[in-house]
C-alpha cells in the first residue's frame, strides 16, 4: 500500500511531530481516502517505509483504535466500518444534502452589523475614552472587594445581583434621575443586551410582535429576533418614535424598544407629549415598553429629560441602564429597574434562566458609587466630551461650509452628519475605512422603507489635538 502521501504536505509547525501521521489518517479515514476492512502495514513496516520512529506509528495506532477508527485484532490494524467514511468513499450523488445551518429564526435575527473596530479608530461611534478613566480609584476599589470577599462573591451573584450595588444604584438613580425606586425593583444584568434578552423572554411570549426603532439599535433587533419575537420597525421622526394608527391596528405591540433621551442612532430627543401619548397607548394595548437610557448621564446642557419610567407610578416600564460607556464596556454590568407590580415575579425568573456571576466586580462597582467616585468621573468626562463635541463642530463647519447639517449632540458620544442623496453614505464610510477611520453608515441602521443618508461620527475616544486631522481624511472620504 502506498502510504508517502500521509507525510507529503506539512501540518502547521505548532502541531507536533508525534501527532502529524495521527491527523492525517484520521483525515483520511473520515474522509473516506481510506475505505472501511483496509488493512494497514504494521507498525514497524510502516515506520521503515515513512523513515520515522516506530513509537510515532504506535501512538497513532493505539489513539485511532481508543477513538474507534481503527480496530486492531489477531487479523492486523484496519479500518473500522464509519457511517460517515463509508458514505464519504461512496460516488458523488447528483443530489447533495444541505450542511446543518443556524435555525431559519437566528438567520433572519443576525442581520450584518456595521463593523466595530478593535483600534477604536477616529470616529468610531460608542467608545468612551478609556485615557481617562480612573484606574487608581477602581483598583483600590477592586482591591477592597477581594480582601473582603467570601463565597457569595465567588460564587454566582445573588439572585437581582449583589446587595450593596442594587442599593447604590438605587441611590443614584434617585439622585441623578429622579427615580424613587427600592433596591428591590433593580436587577443586576451582564450588560444592555442580557437584559433585553431576558425582557423579550419574560415579558413576552414566542411569535408576539415587538416594535424597534427605524433606524435604531441593532443589537437590540437581535436579542428580540433570538427570542422569537416578531420584529416590527416603527419609523422615528424628529420627536422620537412615531407610530401610525396603521401599527397599533394591525401590528399590536407586545414589547415596545425605545431610546427616548437620545434617540440611537440619529440622536433626537422624544418630546413630553410623545413620551405620555406612548404610555397612554402601551397600557391600552397591553404592552410593555422597554426604555433604554444607554447615555443620559452625558446630557449636554441641563437636566435630562424625565424617563418614562418614572412619568407615572404605575406605568407598564422597564427601565434600562448600562455602565459600559460612562466605564467601559468590558465591565458588562448594567441593570433593568422593574415595576414594582411585577419586580419579585421578574427577578426570582431571571434567577432560574440565567446565573450571574461578576460578585467581585459588583461589589467593587458598588464601593465606587458609595464612595462618591461614579459621579466624580460622569461629570469630569461630561465636560471632556462637551469640548470634544465643540471642537469638532467647529472643525466640521469649517470643513464642509454653511450646507453641513449635524444632529445628535444634545448626549451621547457621537454626532449624526447627514450627507445629500448624490453621496451615499455606505460608499463614504468604505472611502473613509480605507483613511483609517471608524465612520458608519446611517443607513445601515435603518430598514426599508425607511431611507436616511448620513454618517454617524463617534468622538469619544477623538482627543481635541487630532479632530482636524481626523475632519480633513472625512473631507477626502467625502470628496471621493
């Protein structure tokens, strides 16, 4: 039998030798290369004729008959009978079977996502500026929760997350927020997107519809399409989400995902009316509507706006919040703030579906709210980003001249710059990437028949000394 091909081509070199002739008949044995009662040399034959070490042979041998490949009897060593290599050594039929694939649900959830970029380039949108966070302050914070932990910390969290962080949070949420909430309407989750996961699995039931925002989170339009909700895109206008008569009549909500202090993507701001016409028409519907503050704490001028959840004492909202852009994103801790109505119901839920974890980062977090250093660092990096913001206006002005038109900077860490129909913003975006720089599309945010034109600039993570530089390679992107 000839065997040299076994050997002929090189593994990686991080395979090592002993296990090369292993791979390559296990390779060949799946494949059907070697069909099933082949007999193959002995050991030592084997060993001669490929001019390596019998032990070499020997251990490929004896893995191959434990994985049951090979069956070694008083007859030799051949090849045992595979449903998959005999099928495999058959001849190729006209009509070839389809690989598995993902569910026809999680195909339809996992649209394409505008790229992120692990450098964090200029003008990626959603990247704080991770120069500045204070390390000293959460090391020693870290540090504390180790010295004092025990099981619970090591352990899975407790159920609604660790004790000293709901009552923090529920202290901060008072203050800055205005929300009267209890420790125990607050649940500790592992980020934005578990908790929408978990909304769209306790709050609704398979195939109930949920209303996202058009263009808007698309994150969210995953977690929702995973859960097997029916995705619905309402449209947004320049007071935030903006039903028609056409959606509650026939497209009844269930679940309703709004970003009503900083509409995501495009920045706009949902009015008061808006705001109590929603709950108005959510209750009468039956539906649940959940509010995600993703960056209210980077209000540009004056207060925020008043979160739904807290416009009346028994409105049908769950309120959202995360850490991962007044921190950073690597922490996945946020939290839902739950009615009270349904709050024990919700946690005790989550508890079964799910098992958090992070006690030594939860209790850290707690210390660092306790401790007054959360809301030291959200206005210091309220300031920087307020200048941020200034200096690239005022680049972009100059740049692009009296017909620029920019929306979005009232919070957040990005501005929309909305471009003319005869420049598409994907192909501006390509140009850009190619600049080196971390520019997204408006629409790839959107779904049809929705249609906007425009290009979302994060400025985060742009220090004032590089934003001219970073607007003149906008400028070429632009120009084509």
């Amino acid at each position: 039998m000839e065997l040299d091909w076994l050997l002929a081509s090189p593994l990686p070199a991080a395979v090592p030798r002993q296990r090369v002739l292993y791979l390559r008949l296990r390779e060949a044995i799946l494949s059907g290369r070697l069909p099933a009662d082949t007999c193959l040399p002995a050991s030592r034959s084997l060993a001669a004729t490929l001019g390596i070490a019998r032990n070499t042979v020997l251990f490929a041998y004896e893995q191959l008959v434990a994985e049951g490949c090979l069956v070694a009897d008083r007859q030799g060593t051949r090849v045992a009978l595979l449903p998959a290599a005999a099928c495999a050594a058959q001849p190729a039929s006209p009509v070839r079977e389809a690989s598995p694939t993902l569910s026809a649900r999680a195909a339809a959830a996992l649209q394409r996502e505008p790229a992120r970029d692990a450098e964090a380039l200029p003008f990626s949108p959603g990247v704080p500026d991770f120069g500045a966070f204070p390390f000293r302050a959460w090391r020693a914070c870290l540090e504390r929760a180790w010295r004092d932990a025990g099981w619970r910390q090591l352990g899975y969290a407790a159920h609604g997350g660790d004790p000293a962080l709901r009552a923090a949070l529920a202290g901060h949420l008072t203050s800055v927020r205005g929300l009267a909430v209890d420790p125990t309407q607050i649940l500790v989750t592992s980020g934005t997107q578990a908790a929408l996961d978990l909304c769209a699995r306790l709050l609704a039931d398979h195939g109930d519809t949920v209303w996202v925002e058009n263009p808007g989170y698309l994150a969210a339009r995953v977690a929702f399409g995973l859960a097997g909700l029916q995705v619905h895109d309402v449209a947004v206008d320049a007071e935030g989400l903006a039903p028609a008569s056409d959606d509650w009549q026939h497209r009844r909500p269930r679940l309703i995902m709004v970003t009503p202090s900083h509409q995501y993507p495009t920045g706009r701001v949902m009015s008061l009316p808006r705001r109590l016409a929603l709950i108005e028409r959510a209750r009468a519907a039956g539906a649940w509507i959940v509010e995600d503050d993703y960056d209210s704490e980077f209000r540009r001028a004056g207060p925020a706006p008043p979160a739904l959840f807290g416009l009346h004492a028994d409105a049908p909202v769950v309120y959202a919040g995360t850490f991962s852009k007044t921190l950073y994103p690597g922490l996945r801790l946020g939290y839902l703030v739950l009615p009270r109505t349904v709050a024990d119901d919700f946690i005790h839920a989550a508890a079964r579906a799910t098992r958090a974890g992070q006690g030594i980062e939860q209790r850290a977090l707690a210390d660092f709210i306790a401790r007054g250093h959360y809301t030291t660092h959200v206005r210091r990096m309220r300031a920087r980003y307020s200048a941020r913001q200034a200096a690239l206006r005022a680049a972009l002005q100059q740049a692009f001249g009296p017909g620029l038109v920019l929306s979005g900077g009232e919070a957040g860490l990005h501005l929309v710059m909305w471009l003319p129909a005869a420049l598409p913003d994907v192909a501006v975006a390509q140009r850009a990437a190619q600049l080196g720089l971390g520019v997204r599309a408006l629409s790839a945010y959107a779904r049809l028949p929705v249609r906007c034109n425009g290009l979302v600039l994060g400025y985060g993570n742009l220090d004032e000394g590089v934003v001219e530089g970073a607007v003149a390679r906008l400028k070429r992107a632009v120009a084509g």
